[in-house]
C-alpha cells in the first residue's frame, strides 16, 4: 500500500517542482542576465547566452528596447514554441521597441555567443493610444540603420516614454544629437571613441566597449564628434519626462 502511495507522490512533487522552475523570473534573478545600469528613468542589462544555453522565462514589466551585439537568439513569446523569426540578423543593426510581456525565454541554438543590451523603460509608453499625434511613431517598434551603412547616420523612432537614435559616425565626422528629455542613455554597438562638446562647457571624451553604457544627465543638445579610426555605432535613448 505504501509502493502504491510512493508513485503518485513522486509524480506530484516532480510537477511541482517542474513548475516551479517554470515560473517567470526577473531579469535580476536570471543568471545569464546582468544589470549594468540603473536610475529612477532606465536599467539596462548585458545578455549573454553560450552555445544552445536558455534562459528561464523572464518577465517584462516595463515597455524595453533591445540592441543585439552578437549572434541571433531564437525566442519563446508567452510560453509559446521557440522562433528564430524576427531574431536572424548577421550584423545586427536592427533596434527593437518592445511592450511588456509576462514571460520570455531566449535559447541560442548557435556555436556563435549571442549578447545584447535591454534597457527597460521605467516610464509606461502610450504611443499605441495616440495614433493620430504625428510627432510619434505608433505603430513601428523597430529601428534599422540609415540607407548606406558604410557612411554616417541618425535614424530615430519617436515613442510617448523614448526616442531612440541609431548613430553610426565615420572617422573624424560628427553629428549633433538634440535632447528634448531628463537625460539620455548612451548604449555602444561597437568600440566608441568620440568627443562630446556641450554649448557652454568644455569638450569630454567617452571611450566604451559594445555593450557599455554611460548616462547623459544634460538635457540640451550636444556634438558627438568620432576621434577614432573606426566607424563608431552607437544608441542614444533619450528619456522624456512623464507627460
């Protein structure tokens, strides 16, 4: 009588336990997460997923942007199959607006590493609800490169919480990037070596490694000038106040 209680018993604690390493995590209690930056506007977090390694179902509970560094993940929206759609991008000049979501696994079925940057806005978005306001993008949530990706660039996509600038500046050019915001985020795709002047300031340099981040507490507009030999690739998400 005790063998025939013993099996279903097992099996009981086993779904329990099942479950409970199913449940979604913050990105906090995710090991392959790990958080770089934090104010009251944004936390931003390095991603790295070795060879066919997963991460737990993670939860979102912010609108979030995400920058792919290297390799391509594929992903498991909702407790939904894996896809690899959306995700393929050999060099990853693709930036992604995302909405919150109640649970994300990623799982890198390559041999090639697989990093990113997500920045998860602490300001709730409601672009969705404004879609005849000119002045945002409602409906696009992604963000390519500009039309020649051999010379200098600013794209952007304007939200309600963000806007997002993709910047890529050849050697010795540069570009002003305007703030309309509390300050601005400064997330690097590949080796950054610029020069930042400000109106009534003295020039400063930022050199970052991909995946690095700085903030820009300024609010006013600033020229970024390259210094390096490379072109440099960088996101600037500027923070806007809560309207």
């Amino acid at each position: 009588m005790k063998r025939a209680l013993a099996l279903p018993l097992s099996i009981m604690f086993a779904g329990l336990l099942a479950s409970a390493q199913d449940k979604p995590v913050s990105m906090d209690d995710e090991g392959h997460y790990s958080r770089v930056f934090n104010n009251e506007y944004c936390r931003a977090y390095m991603v790295n997923l070795g060879r066919l390694e997963e991460t737990k179902p993670v939860v979102h509970e912010h609108d979030w942007v995400r920058m792919t560094l290297a390799g391509a993940a594929e992903q498991a929206w909702g407790g939904t199959v894996f896809s690899s759609r959306g995700s393929e991008d050999a060099q990853p000049y693709i930036i992604s607006f995302l909405y919150p979501v109640d649970r994300l696994t990623l799982r890198n079925p390559r041999s090639v590493p697989y990093q990113a940057v997500i920045v998860e806005i602490m300001q709730s978005d409601d672009s969705r609800n404004r879609r005849y306001d000119s002045s945002l993008d409602h409906v696009a949530q992604q963000l390519g490169p500009g039309v020649d990706p051999h010379a200098s660039y600013i794209t952007f996509l304007t939200k309600t919480s963000v806007q997002i600038l993709h910047v890529q500046l050849v050697a010795d050019d540069s570009k002003e990037i305007k703030s309309n915001g509390v300050g601005a985020l400064l997330v690097a795709m590949t080796d950054v070596n610029l020069r930042r002047t400000l109106r009534n300031a003295a020039a400063s340099d930022i050199q970052l490694r991909p995946g690095e981040v700085k903030w820009l507490p300024e609010k006013e507009a600033s020229t970024l000038k390259n210094v390096g030999r490379d072109a440099a690739r960088f996101v600037v998400l500027d923070m806007k106040s809560g309207q």
